[in-house]
C-alpha cells in the first residue's frame, strides 16, 4: 500500500508543479516554445484548456494564468480524495461526509503548499548550479527570469560574500523551514 501512496503522491506532485510553473511562466511571460515550456504545456493542456474555457472571459484573460492555477488546485483536490479513498480502504473508519471533505481540502492544500515550495527549491537549486558551472547556457536566460522576481527581494538583505552571492542558498534555507512547518 506505501509503493501505491507513493506513485499516486509522484503522479500528482508532477503534474501540480507542471500547473504552477505554467502559470508562473505565463506570468512572466516566458515564450513556451522553449523548455521546460513544451514539457509543460504537454503534460498540462489536457486540463487547462478545459478549465481555461469554463472561467468567466476576465479571468481567463487576465494577467494571472487562472486556468493554470485552478487546474493545480483541482489537482490537489483530486489527489486529496483518491489519497483519502486509499487511506479509508487500508483501514476502514466511518466519517462523516463533513470530515471527509476537510480531510480531501487539507490533504491537497498540503501538497500544494508543498508542491510550490519543492518546486521553487530545485529550480533555485538549478539556477545556482548552472550559474557556477555553465552561466553561459540557453537555459540560464530562462531561469534567470524565473527566479530573479522571487531572489531580488532578498538580495537586498543578504549580501554577497567574496564576491558570491548568498540570497539563493539564504532562499532554499527559508524554504526548507516552510517545508519543515508543513510536515
């Protein structure tokens, strides 16, 4: 039953972040013709084409991605009622429908939360790494744009050391006690 908990949980963490990172590219306004946006766009379309044609025209053109966004949370909803439906199956316990549905809330509020924090600590993750070692890369330019917005902030508090700037590392640690807090 765990193998099964965690492919469902691999599945859907996917497929969450894939909905937030198109959203946090459309935002910025990052081309999708290039990676990660095709792979994106890919695994994604299936469900935020349809939500994007049921939101009322202005948040389906708004600034903010909403079809992308409530997509992810649709996501987190649906892995919250199949974790909840596997959880009940392994050990039968009566609930009321009321509990059952905080429970399916809490669950995929918790991956969400979760899904965003991880996925921004491995693209920083990346975009220091590369920085290092290729800062010449195509792919810099795009993580570039997706992490300044969210680093620049901190780079104003944290100052660079021997010419190495900390705010990335100072990030991931910030991070980490977020994800530390929702466990």
């Amino acid at each position: 039953m765990q193998i099964l908990f965690f492919l469902l949980e691999t599945v859907f963490f996917l497929l969450i972040g894939a909905a937030l990172l198109r959203a946090w590219m459309n935002h910025l306004h990052i081309h999708m013709a290039a990676q990660p946006g095709r792979f994106v766009m890919a695994i994604t379309d299936w469900l935020v084409q349809p939500v994007r044609r049921v939101l009322p025209k202005p948040m389906a053109q708004g600034r903010v991605d909403w079809g992308s966004l409530m997509s992810a949370v649709l996501l987190a909803f649906a892995y919250g009622g199949l974790w909840l439906g596997l959880a009940v199956s392994s050990v039968p316990a009566e609930a009321s429908p009321l509990t059952s549905m905080l429970a399916i809330v809490v669950v995929g509020l918790r991956l969400l939360a979760r899904v965003a924090l991880q996925g921004l600590m491995v693209i920083l993750l990346v975009y220091a790494v590369m920085s290092w070692v290729q800062p010449q890369s195509p792919l810099m330019s795009t993580l570039h744009r997706l992490c300044d917005p969210i680093v620049r902030p901190i780079r104003r508090f944290v100052p660079q050391i021997g010419g190495v700037d900390l705010s990335v590392l100072f990030l991931i640690v910030l991070l980490q006690v977020g994800l530390m807090l929702l466990a």
